[in-house]
C-alpha cells in the first residue's frame, strides 16, 4: 500500500500541469461556447514550460535571458519548449522505474512489501503489548 502512496506523490505535479491545462481550455474556449469534445480537440493543448514562466513571470524571464550567454540559452530555450504535463509524467516514470530496480536487489521503499509481518502475527510469545485492543497484564509500578 505504501508503493501506491509514492507513486501518487510522484504523479502529482503532472495533475497540476493537466489541470492548469483545463482551466485555461476552460476559461478560455467551453466557457464562453459550450463545452463539446469537437471544441475539446480543435483547441486543447498542453502548456510547455517556455509558456507557463512568460505568461506569469514574464520579467524573471527577461531577465534570465539577459544574465545568461546565448550558446547556453539555446540549451535552456530547447528545454523551455518541453511540455509541462509529459515532462512531470517522465519524472514519475524515472523515479518508479529507479524505486523498481532498487525493489530487485531488496532496497528502496517497495521491497519487500509482501514479506512484512503486520499487528499481532509479529508479537512473540510472552510478550507484553501496550497496545489499545489487545488483551494485556495488570501493570507493576515499583516505589522508590
């Protein structure tokens, strides 16, 4: 259960990408027309990253490419024209296939999942538990 819970922290910047995606399809086209799945392939498109940072930080924007030389922009400026929602998905996918790997050779937070021992099957013989809902002894307290 555990693995799921990573894998949806992973997953979760793609879901702000797609969903700043919808809003902006949203506000900008089945807002005013009506929404049709027509309308939905003619204008929806994914934001890349080139797009998100001049739309709602333009002069940052400005003055990165001011600061920075021109061989090394065109490296940033090929990387600004990746999507954001398939850029956040490559990031999950490495991650998972990395935590996969690593679960192989008995490492990482996926290993060994099925082989953990839960509750009371874990609890030896003899054992006191403090537990709430399990049966228990009466408590000693000693006076100094």
């Amino acid at each position: 259960m555990r693995g799921f819970s990573i894998i949806f922290l992973l997953l979760i910047p793609a879901m702000i990408a797609l969903g700043h995606d919808l809003y902006l399809f949203y506000v900008n086209y089945a807002e005013a027309q009506g929404f049709s799945i027509a309308l939905l392939q003619k204008e929806f498109k994914l934001s890349a990253f080139g797009f998100i940072w001049t739309n709602y930080d333009e002069e940052s924007y400005k003055t990165a490419v001011g600061s920075v030389d021109p061989d090394t922009w065109l490296t940033i400026d090929y990387l600004l024209t990746f999507k954001a929602f398939y850029a956040a998905l490559a990031f999950a996918g490495v991650f998972v296939a990395l935590f996969t790997v690593l679960a192989l050779f008995g490492k990482g937070p996926f290993a060994g999942e099925e082989r953990r021992v839960y509750g009371s099957d874990k609890k030896k013989k003899g054992e006191k538990s403090f537990r709430a809902g399990q049966a228990g002894t009466k408590m000693n307290y000693k006076r100094k």
